[in-house]
C-alpha cells in the first residue's frame, strides 16, 4: 500500500514481501517513538513501527513539509493490521478514472494550476468501472471504451477540517469519439490535451508525485506508449 501524504508517498510493505529496490539514507528500526524529523532525508525506513509511531508520522506528514524527505517505508509483520489502523484515521472517499488513450496520445487535464488526469468520486451505488467512464466522459465531453485496471492510488488532503484518504480506480480506456472535446469548466478544469509521451514527461513534471505513480504503472502496461519518442 502506497500513500501520498502531503505529497510524500509513505510504502506499507510486509516483512515477508520486503525485497528492498532501493537504497535508504535513515533506517530505524523498531523505535519506541518517532526520530526527529529534522533526521528525515532523502529515503526512510522504519521497521517494526508501532501504533503510536505512525499516530505521530501521520500527523508530522500531514503539518509539515518536509523538504529534503523523498520517501518513507514502513516495513511490518502486521501489515494487514496496521494498514486497517491507518487507514481508521481518515474518511474514506473512493473515485475513479482513466488513463485515456488515441493511438500513441494521452489525455490530459488541467485543472488548479497542475496538469492531471481525468477522475471524480463515486456516485451511490456505483461502481469503480461505472465511476471511471462517466466521469472521464463528464470531465472531457468525449466517449470512451474501457479497458484494463491499472492500479489502485491512494492520497490524502483536509477538507473543512477533517483528514481525507482518497481511494481511486485507475483504468486504461480508449476514446472512441473525441469529436466534441471540451474541459468540464464548473469542475475547475481549464484545458485539455493530446500530450504524446515525450509532452507527457514535460507535463508530468507539473503535477502530483501521485499522478507520475500512476503513469509509470501505465507505462509497464503499455510498453508501446513508452517507445514513442
């Protein structure tokens, strides 16, 4: 499980799956409280975190920014527990939407200044893939055909005062008629966009440590999207 918090992504992995990618510059390892945040760099590990670790990372994710942290990892042999226990902390609002794509162009959004992909909450009763098409359809005017999962994103924001965890749906979709494209301007989005993938990249670099997740798992699925430069 993988969450944007303030835009920092914070890796909940098992013990048993741990198969470290990276390297880390700040490693604890089962700490009674949380380390200073000024100790924070660069990649963090913590192993055997308790309850009362991550009541106190979540809220110092959540107030702080953290300049010099690129990512924190939280290795358990109780990740089932605890991610139910972090995830107890906020509500829960699920969306969904899609990676769309015309031959070897994908659409993007802009909306509040960053560059995005098109999505929005659940209705009642509705489901992931239901959620994904109307709303793609709704944010760009265009028709769609829907596709594969990609994967699952989660993040966090407040809103009147309360901690949001945002679940959304990703999946691969393909327009099937672009004739009447337009931005869904009363949800805030002022342009629309084709972008090929070397413009993706470039936009990409405007927007949330999220929506570059997203498109690196979308890649791995469209292994052709990547060849076009």
């Amino acid at each position: 499980m993988k969450i944007f918090i303030n835009d920092k992504p914070l890796d909940l992995v098992s013990s048993k799956k741990f198969l470290p990618k990276k390297s880390f510059e700040c490693v604890y390892d089962n700490p009674n409280e949380l380390p200073p945040s000024a100790e924070f760099h660069d990649d963090v590990l913590i192993k055997n975190p308790s309850k009362d670790v991550i009541v106190q990372l979540l809220y110092l994710l959540r107030s702080r920014k953290l300049k010099n942290l690129d990512s924190i990892t939280l290795v358990t042999a109780e990740k089932e527990m605890l991610k139910k226990f972090i995830k107890s902390r906020f509500l829960i609002i699920k969306a969904a939407g899609g990676v769309v794509t015309k031959e070897d162009k994908i659409l993007f959004i802009h909306r509040l200044g960053k560059w995005d992909l098109p999505k929005g909450k659940f209705e009642k009763k509705e489901t992931p893939e239901g959620c994904a098409v109307r709303e793609v359809e709704e944010e760009c005017n265009i028709k769609v055909k829907l596709n594969k999962p990609i994967c699952i994103t989660w993040h966090t924001y407040t809103q009147n005062k309360k901690s949001i965890l945002k679940k959304t749906y990703w999946y691969k979709m393909k327009s099937i008629d672009d004739s009447m494209m337009k931005p869904q301007v009363e949800e805030g989005i002022d342009d629309i966009k084709w972008l090929q993938h070397h413009e993706a990249k470039t936009a990409l670099i405007n927007s949330y440590p999220s929506m570059r997740y997203l498109y690196k798992r979308f890649l791995k699925l469209t292994p052709k999207i990547a060849q076009t430069l």
